[in-house]
C-alpha cells in the first residue's frame, strides 16, 4: 500500500511524464526514422513479450517455474498456421483461435503437472516440450514432419466486403504493437484484480494462502492456462510475421529465451518484462549476435541472476525511473 | 523373431549401461546437493568432443584420447564445481534449475561456436564385431557393459566404505548435522560432483565410436534421458539408477525395433511423466526421501 501512495506522490512532480510522452511517441511512430531491419527486431522483440507475460504470470505471482512456455508458443504456431492454411481464416480468428487452443491443451496438462512441487515440474514442464517436438516431427499428415509448414498466409482482416492484409514490415509493427499493448492491458487487469492478490498471496506464502480459504491449486491450475494462452497467442504473431513454423520451433532456444526475457528484466514486474524483450530480443536481434553466441550471453546472464541479481536487470530501471521523478533511489 | 528379440535385448542393455554411467552421476549430485543439474548431459558432450579433437587433431590413439577426455571433464567440473555448484547448497531450488540451465547453455554453445554446429565423424574405438552368443556385437559395445559394471562395483564400494562415500551418504541424509559433526558439506559436494561429471564425460567418449557422430547438442539429449532415469531409480539412490537406466535402455531398443525408430526418443519423456504422476519417489523405495 505504501508503495502505491509513494508511487502518486511522485507521479505528480518531476520528468516522468515528459519521458512518458516521449517514449509513446518514439514506439507510435518508429517506422517512419527507423530502418526496417531495426523495426524488425523490434517486432520480433514484441512478439517474444507475450510468451514472456505468460511466464511472468506464472513465475511472478504464482511462484511457479516453468519451461513449458515454448510449447504453447509452439502449439500457438502450428495452430495458427494449420488454421489459416486451411481454411484460410481471418488474422483474428487465428490469433484467438491459437490462444483458446494452447489453453485447452494446458488444462488437462496442469492438472496431472500441478500436483508436482518444485523440480519435478521444473522437469515435466521440460517433458511437454519434449513431446510436442515429437508429435510435431511424427505427425507428418498433419504437420508434414521436419519439414515443417510453409508459405503460412500473411495476416488479412475482413468486415463484411472489406479486407485488407498486412504485409510489410511497417504494418506487422503496428499489428503487433496492438497485440502486444491488449496483452499488456490484459496482463495489467488480472494483476490488479482481487484475483491477482490472490495469486501474490499464493507466491508469498502457499500454506498461508490456503488457510486464509484461497483455493490455491485451482489458481494455479488457472493461471498455468492463462499463461498458456499467453504463448498461443504469441506463437500466432510469430508464425504469420516468418511466414514458416516447423519443429525446430520446440527447440530448447524458445523457452530459454521466455525464461532469460522475464528474470533478467525482473520477475513479478511489467516493465521489466518489456525491458527484458528489448534488451534480450530486440538488441540481440538487432546487433545480429550468432545464435550460439546470444544463447552463450544468456547462459552467463542466468548465471548472474542467480548469483548477482536476482531480481533480475530490472531494478535498474526502476533507478532511473526513480531518478526521472526527482527521488534518490 | 527370438533372434531379433535376443538382438533388441542386447541393444538395449548396452544403451543401459551408457545410460547408466552418466545418471549415476546426477543421482549422486542431487542427493548431496538436492539439485536436478540440467547441464549434465553437456559433460558428456565435453566428453566426446575432447576425444575427438585430439583423435583428429592430434593423432592420438583412441585410449590416449579416453584418458584425456575424462581428465579435461574432471577439470571442467572442478572449475564449475567451485564457482558454482559448491555455492548452491541450501538454496532454493530455483537457483539450482537457473544455474545448471545456465551452465548447459554456455557449453553446449560454446562447442558450437568452437568447432562449428556439423555433425562430425568420431574415429576411433574398437568396432570390430565379435560373435557372443550367436549375435555379432562390435567389441566397444561389450567394453561399454564391462565399464559400467566396474564403475557401479566401484562407486557401491566407494559409498559403503571409503570416508568420502560416508561423508556423501551424511551429507544427503542432514547437511546440518553434517556440518555440526565437522563435515566439510562444500567439498563433499564439489567431489562428488566431480565424479559424477568425469562418468558423464567417460560415458560421451565410450559411446562416441559407437553412435560415430558428434555434434554439440548431443548433451542435452542425454539430460532428457537421464532425467527419467533418476526418478525411475529413485533421486540419489545408486543401485536403484543401474537398474532404471537398464530399464529405459531396453524398452527403448524395444521400441525402436518393433514400433519404429522415430519413437525412440520419446520412450524417456512419456516414462518420466508417467513417474512423476504415480510414483515420484522411484521404483524402488516406499516413500519420497526429497
């Protein structure tokens, strides 16, 4: 509560509204100073966020850690792309279809993985990646195996006679820029509701929690499916921005990337999260670091996390934030 | 159709027994450090690479190169064990899963960027095929099973009689009472770290004439299979480990003999979940010990 008040007073005084309108307006109108490849980071920096939120969710208010993320991002993906290539749906549909998929698919997978504590589902959160690998490489008919599905249809909307698609860069930005801001928005509300203290008060104590009459198991089952259709979504975006999914997408580098996303920018927070797929993402991206190389950088950035910083990159921020305001942090 | 049965069976008892001498290792290391490490399957890797560099580079004969490949694993693990592992005793296990990922991921990358992401060629070992029991078997396959046995004789005599072994078997019952007893619960576990890496990257070198190709995220595929094998086996329990990796072993040569190759891979990960579902605490023991 204190740190709310806190929060008001400084609201009132100091930079942090200038800074504001500066950064809206450097997201809302970056395409047109912004070199396209550098667009493209970022746009793949956004479509990373919303797996990322996903885990936050999970990690961050229910204490749960799971590598499962990048299956659901998978699932989203393939779902997506099946979905369009066959019937040739809407970039709406898709994208809710994708998410309403990779949740079902959580639910009777939490149920059995839930009743597990600490590493063991640490473990069988790795098994679900694992087997959508498999089922993605085996199931040719369906996902033409290693193959993979190409050629998946640029997103298109439709009302009534009109329709349009997005094809360039400049475009997809904006489309992900709004897919990301709703995830955000969603993100925000569950957080802020009395669900979400709920959730906070299961992270901070479970035991406690459940004597004071919260039904932990069921939020957590809840929040799992939440946080899967997190992913779905996000495996949407991605796979109507590159256009091809195949199995490599339940590669190990998917959840890694999550999991480096949300503890280096700082668990439990929305701002580090989006700071987390800036500096991970887009300026890995961005600076076009090797795949080995980047994968390196984050295996010594979790290793700092966890000996060094383990509230994540964050704090940083919340620094300079602190000083924006007029405040010594 | 006993012929191929009688195969499968062999097969699956020398992939065992590969199995076997690297989940040893993790077993041991959780059971003093009550951390799964996620990056033990990359010592394996370390193992196999540093075989085959100096086979290729080097010229070196196989044997020399199995001598130096465990020495340069053990140098690894000591080096990874006293900046990291060491530190993570009484942590939450959260550090554990983030650390070991961590570490999995600058090796398995590392030999990636070093020697570049092909697959290559390991040369060397005794492939030559030797009649037993009426089935041809390349003589590095039945060296395999001979290590193994002697390596799960050693560490069973290890564990039972030696200070070190009574100090691990303290140390995974009350790391507080060991400390009050005067145990020194770091060294404990760098040590058995140590071993339990140096098995892993002993393993890489057996196998690697045998699977021929080596590449650098073949490590993380034996962490996806030992991770069933040490809950089959019940977490820290060495015994219990030979018999789950013979387990796993067969029923994936059986798999991949009359079901098809392509499920091979899966048997670990639908064994595992299946575990951690009903008997998370192993085949073998009553009650979850962790």
């Amino acid at each position: 509560m204190s740190q709310l008040q806190e929060t008001q007073q400084t609201w009132r005084s100091g930079l942090r509204l200038p800074a504001i309108i500066l950064m809206a307006g450097l997201v809302l109108f970056a395409p047109a100073f912004v070199g396209s490849y550098s667009l493209h980071a970022v746009v793949i920096a956004m479509i990373f966020l919303l797996p990322a939120l996903g885990l936050n969710l999970l990690v961050g208010y229910t204490g749960l850690l799971s590598l499962a993320q990048g299956a659901f991002f998978g699932v989203g993906a393939y779902a997506s792309a099946l979905l369009s290539i066959h019937f040739n749906t809407p970039f709406y549909v898709n994208v809710v279809s994708a998410g309403l998929i990779s949740g079902a698919l959580a639910l009777p997978l939490g149920i059995p993985a839930l009743r597990l504590r600490a590493t063991s589902f640490v473990m069988c959160t790795l098994g679900f990646i694992v087997i959508g690998q498999a089922i993605s490489k085996n199931w040719i008919s369906l996902t033409r195996g290693d193959m993979g599905l190409s050629s998946v249809p640029k997103p298109y909307f439709a009302l009534g006679p009109w329709s349009f698609s997005v094809v360039s860069t400049a475009a997809y930005y904006y489309l992900a820029l709004a897919v990301a801001g709703l995830a955000i928005l969603a993100f925000y509300l569950i957080v802020r509701s009395p669900a979400g203290r709920n959730m906070i008060a299961i992270r901070e104590n479970e035991t406690l929690a459940e004597a004071v009459g919260i039904p932990t198991w069921t939020y957590k089952l809840i929040v799992f499916v939440l946080s899967a259709i997190f992913a779905g979504v996000g495996g949407s975006l991605y796979v109507h921005y590159l256009t091809v999914v195949s199995p490599l997408t339940f590669q190990m580098y998917y959840t890694t990337t999550i999991l480096i996303i949300v503890l280096g920018g700082g668990v439990g927070t929305i701002s580090g999260v989006v700071f987390g797929s800036i500096l991970f993402v887009a300026l890995s991206e961005f600076l076009r670091v090797a795949p080995e190389i980047r994968m390196i950088a984050y295996g010594i950035c979790l290793l700092l996390i966890v000996f060094k910083f383990p509230k994540g990159f964050a704090p940083v921020i919340d620094k300079v934030w602190s000083a924006l305001g007029g405040q010594r942090a | 159709m006993l012929n191929l049965l009688g195969e499968q069976l062999l097969n699956g008892i020398v992939t065992g027994s590969v199995y076997a001498i690297v989940a040893v290792g993790m077993t041991m290391t959780f059971g003093v450090l009550r951390v799964i490490n996620f990056a033990h399957g990359e010592y394996f890797m370390v193992g196999t690479f540093a075989s085959w560099f100096v086979i290729e580079k080097f010229d070196l004969g196989y044997p020399q190169s199995v001598v130096f490949a465990v020495a340069l694993t053990a140098l690894l693990a000591i080096v990874v064990g006293y900046f990291l592992m060491r530190k993570m005793v009484g942590a939450p296990f959260e550090n554990g899963v983030l650390a070991t990922l961590g570490v999995s991921l600058i090796l398995q990358n590392l030999a990636v960027a070093l020697f570049g992401g092909s697959y290559k060629f390991f040369n060397g070992g005794y492939i030559e095929p030797v009649e037993l029991f009426g089935y041809g078997l390349a003589q590095q396959r039945i060296l395999i099973v001979i290590v193994c046995v002697l390596v799960f004789i050693g560490l069973d005599l290890m564990v039972t009689y030696s200070r070190m072994g009574k100090s691990m078997r303290a140390v995974s019952q009350n790391i507080e009472c060991c400390e009050i007893v005067g145990i020194d619960v770091q060294s404990v576990v760098l040590w058995t770290f140590v071993i339990g890496a140096s098995l892993a990257g002993l393993s890489g070198v057996l196998t690697a004439p045998v699977n021929v190709s080596v590449y650098g995220g073949m490590g993380e595929l034996i962490t996806f299979k030992t991770l069933p094998i040490i809950i089959m086996g019940g977490l820290g329990n060495v015994r219990g480990t030979l018999i789950a990796a013979m387990i796993l072993g067969i029923a994936e040569s059986f798999v991949a003999g009359f079901i098809g190759l392509q499920f091979r891979d899966s048997v670990g990960f639908v064994t595992l979940i299946l575990m951690l579902m009903w008997r998370p605490h192993g085949l073998f023991s009553l009650q979850s010990r962790f």
